[in-house]
C-alpha cells in the first residue's frame, strides 16, 4: 500500500463524509490506514486517523487502544492476513 492509495482514499472518505455518507467513508479508508505497519508519525497516516476517529468510539474519541480494537482494525487485519497468504500461496495478484 503506498501513500498515494492512502491519499486517494482520504479524498474519497472525505467527500463521502461531509455527503453525510460516514459508513462508506470508513468502510474505504479503515482497510487502507490498516495496511500500514509503520510511520504513524507521518502527516498522512495522522490525517487518516483523524479522518477515522469519530467512527471508532462512541464518544469520538479514539485513543490507542481503542482503534487497536476497534471493527476498522479488525477488517484491516484479516485483509492484511488474506494477502499474506495469497503471496505465501504464490498469488501475486487478484483474481
């Protein structure tokens, strides 16, 4: 995953959001900030979080633990894990 798929995502979820479509928003760009293994420090991965926060906590509030378990980082998981075994199973692209 690439930071321009990161950024393409953020401009979809944020259009979609301020159209009042909060579910679609974070259905694109939960899987995509879930990819990410590192660099959480860096402005796009923090724009990313700020866009998913309102959806991970009923309060609006996402802390660490709370996006650790949250149904984004669950969905973003097992899509991680899917592609690891497609590549372990020598598929290199979808089918």
């Amino acid at each position: 995953m690439s930071s321009w798929e990161l950024r393409a995502a953020m401009s979809m979820a944020r259009l979609w959001r301020d159209q009042g479509k909060g579910d679609e928003a974070r259905d694109l760009l939960a899987p995509v900030y879930g990819w990410f293994t590192e660099g959480f420090d860096t402005r796009d991965l923090k724009e990313a979080k700020a866009l998913l926060r309102p959806f991970l906590a009923p309060n609006g509030y996402a802390g660490k633990e709370a996006f650790r378990n949250s149904w984004a980082r669950q969905v973003a998981r097992e899509h991680r894990d899917h592609r690891r075994q497609r590549l372990t199973n020598g598929v290199t692209h979808a089918a």
